[in-house]
C-alpha cells in the first residue's frame, strides 16, 4: 500500500450540520477536533508506507481512531464500526457523512506499522504537541512516576502445560513448513499427546504420575530437536522460530543424566529474566513484587502535576516483567528530555531511588529525584560508633575513626551490582587494644572494622536525601507522588492497561503509548468540562478512623 498525503482540510458542511444536531453539547471525538485541531498529519507516518500501491487510508486518521479506540476501549471491529457509522467520529476525522471507512484489519496493519517504527511514540508526541501548542502542558516543574505490573496476553501456564505446548507448538509450525520431513520423525503417540491443547486437567493429580508426564515430554522434545538439528533435516525447520523457542525451553528445564532426560532441579535453572514462561509470549517473563507474581510485563507512567492544567502523561516505558525500578530513572529521564519535558522535580516511591540514580539525574539532567531511600539497617546503623561518627577525609583519602584513630587504607572497588565503592578497613593492631572494640564492631569476636563508603557525592545524597525524608515539611511534599496510583487506576480501569492486548514487548509497548495518548484526550476533555476529579475512596469502617490515629502511609493522603 502507498500513501497519498492529504491536508487537513474542513469538515464537511453537512457532516458539521448533522453533528451539531446530534451532539448538542458535543462528545469527547467533538471536542478533541474543535479544541485540538488535526492531531496527525499523513506525512508524520510517510516512512511506514510504500511510495508506489494501492492508495492506504490516511494514516494520520488511523493514528486518531487508534487513540480513540483505547478511550472507549474498542475492539478493531467496533472501532470500524464507529468510523463508518458515528457522527462524531466522522467529525474528529472530517469526513463526509457517506464515507465508508474502512475494514477492520487496516488498524491490525496499521499497528503492525507502528510497532515496527516505534510509531506508538509519535502518536503520543502529537498529543502531548497540540496539548503544548494550547498551553496545557506544563512539564518544568513537578512529575511523579510509578509503575505497575502487566499479564501476558497467554494465559498463566503449570509447567506441564508450558513444555507440553511448546512441544506441540514446535509441531504444528513444522506441520506447516515440513510436513513430509514432520511425517517420518514423528512417533505415532505424538498424535494422541500433542495434537490437541495441553490443559492442566488432562493430567494425573498424583505427583509420581505427573513426574513420569514431564519426564515423557521431555524425552519427545528431544527426540525431535535431535532430528531438526540432524546434518540431513532441512534448514527451514531450524530456522522457525518455535523450534527455537523449543530448544530454549529444553535447555532451561531438561538435561540429560547418565543418557537418560531429567528435568533440572530448581537450583539448576537460568534466573527468572532469562527464563521462558509461555511459547506463545517469548517475552514474557515471571515479576515479583512483593505478594505480586505475574506472567507478563511492567510499564512505567510518568505525569505531570501542576495545578491549573490536566495532569497529562509526559512518558511510558514497558520493560520484561524482571527489570527492578531502580534502573528506570536514567531511561525516563532521557525519554523526558527527548520530548522537552524534563521536570524540576520528579517524585518517585522507594522503588526507582538510589545514590547513583540521584547524583545522575542532577548531573546529567538538572532533575531533582525525589524518593525515600531505605534507612541503613546495618548493626552499627546509628548510635557513636555509626558511620556519621567517622570523619572522612576525601582528598586524603584517610577515616579517622570516634577513638581518634587514623587509616589510610582506602581501596575503590566495586559491590556486587558493579557500582564504585570505596572500602575503608582499620588495622587489627588498631582495633584490637581498642576499649570500645565490641561495641564499635556490633560483634563479641570482630577483629577489626571495616566500612564501605559510596564515592564523595553519592554519600553526601544519601547522608542528606536520609535526614531530609525523616522531615514533616518532606513529608508533606511527598503527598503529591500519591496521585499517580490513580492514573494507574484509570488506565487499568478504562483503558484495561492490567492485561496487554498483544504478544511480544514491541507490541505491548505500542499498547502502552496509545493507551497514554489516550488518559491524555480523556484528561484534556475533562479540563474543558470542568469535569470534576473523582475522589479518594475511603471505607465505611475507614471513615471511623480516630482522629489522633494516622492513616497507613501516604497513600491515603489526599491527591493532587
């Protein structure tokens, strides 16, 4: 398909006549076109499509029926639907009230486009570029950004079923591609094991009979990755990718003892961000955080909080469900930039802070990151033998000790994540004439101590970051982070951000920029309305909450 630039153009008269009719006080797709004007321009999406074909349906159109998809939480049908029969919608898109549309895949092969572009960035760029244009984005002061964890679009499977399916996956794809060469490797059981879909409760209940299940499995899966990667099987059965995702499962979960397969134990597999969960979602990974466990990814929202103007969302990263937040900031941070929209102050839970996160995104962006940093829980964590009663001579670099004791044995080095440190050790000599040794130690038989300094300015971060979160005022400031759990709230809500619609980490994170680009019209259409902002729910039995009696933490603070 090629695509032939259009300008924006009016709306057609009759089609303005009949919407205004229709629509008295107008709708969300209404207002978008009056107040926002043309979001898109075909020639924003010139590089998707070919120069030469069959006319394409303007893209800079499918980029706004996108949008409005994720607002009204439309499928592709109904979001065609809406195009060849709502008023509004031929409003927002100016067409004429006898337009056709299109069919219901041209969006599938539009976001096959974008995904493979990271089109879904430009989408967002146009929304939060005409909310800039009208003065409603304001992203010099303050933003917050939280995250939230994201299922798979396959289901959660046992590890029965996972093997089983990715075996059987491998030879419906070879069914395909080789069918004569599938034909003399398969064994005759695999027609009655494989050639309908794994379930959990197609297997034993007993643990003995469920071992020799898997175990079964796992002799099959090798037998036919033997043969596709026999000198003499044909190069196309290596190269599909569900053999690949075969081979990789199998290595992850089977190896071989004494010439016999067995499944590896526990301590014998691949961390969980290598390992596959699902053959249908080779992305997907396992996250854990804190009772939470789920197949799938994360995504990361960050807004904008100023009063006067919507909060709009200014950035949204997805990652595998095994990156930690505290790796996130640097990458938000850049993306931030990118689009103008670096804040003063970006407010974050304990999750994304640490010393090198703070000291970087000063340096690097002028960005004040704000978040609580744990307290140090080591024995000798406060009290006159604490790290603060060490006198720390940096350009000597020389500890003088609460004794008054001096060492110069001051060694770089790096932790176990590959950040610097600097590690301090006093003499045994030292120590050990000591009075104060056990209590200085935390340790009846400590020979000597021993401390570990972050370099010079990370340690001042952490030394100031820690006394300043301890404070009322801080506190008091940190209340504004609270508001984003209720943009995560109404993502998942109204755009059904919890589950991802699609397979695969490009087309996750497509989702995720247009359900961002979304909350954003959602947003700008409420601030138009003077629509009122929804309120903190609190429980019956909360409402009865003392008066001297805080609530648990800040999030049931009150949201800006």
């Amino acid at each position: 398909m090629s695509m032939q630039p259009k300008g924006p153009g009016e709306i057609p008269v009759e089609t303005v006549r009949v919407a205004r009719a229709a629509f008295p006080k107008g709708s969300l797709a209404i207002r978008v076109r009056d107040e926002l004007g043309v979001l898109f321009a075909d020639e924003e999406f010139a590089d998707l499509f070919a120069s030469r074909g069959r006319p394409a349906w303007s893209p800079g159109g499918l980029g706004l029926v996108s949008v409005l998809q994720f607002v009204e939480g439309l499928t592709d049908r109904q979001a065609a639907e809406a195009v060849r029969a709502r008023i509004d919608y031929k409003y927002a898109l100016g067409l004429r009230l006898d337009d056709p549309g299109f069919d219901f895949s041209v969006l599938s092969e539009f976001r096959d486009r974008l995904a493979g572009a990271d089109g879904g960035r430009r989408v967002m760029d146009g929304v939060l570029a005409a909310a800039r244009e009208k003065g409603l984005l304001k992203s010099a002061g303050r933003a917050r950004t939280d995250s939230t964890h994201v299922l798979s679009s396959a289901r959660e499977l046992c590890w029965l079923e996972q093997v089983a399916e990715t075996l059987r996956a491998a030879l419906n794809a070879l069914a395909q591609a080789a069918p004569g060469w599938l034909s003399q490797v398969a064994e005759p059981d695999w027609f009655r094991h494989y050639a309908t879909r794994a379930e959990d409760s197609r297997f034993p209940k007993a643990r003995t009979k469920r071992d020799e299940v898997g175990s079964r499995i796992g002799r099959d899966g090798t037998r036919l990755l033997e043969a596709a990667f026999a000198a003499d099987a044909p190069a196309a059965v290596r190269a599909l990718d569900e053999v690949e995702i075969l081979r990789q499962v199998w290595v992850q979960h089977f190896h071989r003892v004494e010439g016999e397969v067995r499944r590896r134990g526990p301590k014998d597999r691949p961390p969980g961000a290598l390992r596959l969960v699902n053959p249908y979602d080779p992305d997907a990974r396992v996250g854990v955080k804190r009772d939470t466990m789920w197949d799938g990814y994360k995504v990361h929202l960050t807004e904008t909080c100023e009063p006067g103007v919507p909060n709009l969302i200014t950035n949204v990263a997805t990652t595998v469900a095994t990156v930690p937040d505290s790796i996130m900031a640097a990458d938000i941070h850049a993306a931030l930039a990118d689009r103008g929209c670096l804040p003063a102050e970006h407010w974050v839970d304990a999750g994304y802070p640490n010393a090198a996160q703070i000291v970087t995104a000063r340096h690097t962006h002028g960005v004040d990151l704000q978040g609580p940093l744990a307290d140090n829980t080591t024995t000798q964590s406060d009290g006159p033998y604490s790290l603060d009663a060490f006198t720390i001579d940096w350009e000597g670099e020389q500890v003088t000790c609460p004794g008054d004791v001096t060492t110069t044995q001051w060694y770089p080095r790096t932790d176990s994540g590959g950040r610097a440190v600097i590690r301090v050790r006093f003499r045994h000599s030292e120590c050990r004439p000591c009075p104060h040794r056990t209590d200085c130690l935390g340790s009846p038989t400590g020979q000597r101590r021993e401390i570990m300094l972050r370099p010079r300015e990370e340690h001042q971060a952490i030394h100031d970051r820690r006394a300043e979160q301890h404070t009322d005022a801080w506190k008091q400031r940190y209340q504004v982070r609270a508001g984003v759990e209720g943009t995560i709230s109404q993502a998942v809500g109204r755009c059904d951000l919890r589950r991802s619609r699609y397979r695969g980490l490009t087309k996750t994170s497509l989702q995720h920029q247009l359900t961002g680009a979304a909350i954003n019209l959602i947003r700008i259409d409420a601030h138009h309305t003077d629509a009122p902002r929804a309120r903190t729910r609190v429980s019956h039995f909360a409402k009865l909450r003392p008066a001297d009696q805080p609530a648990d933490g800040a999030k049931q603070q009150g949201r800006n």
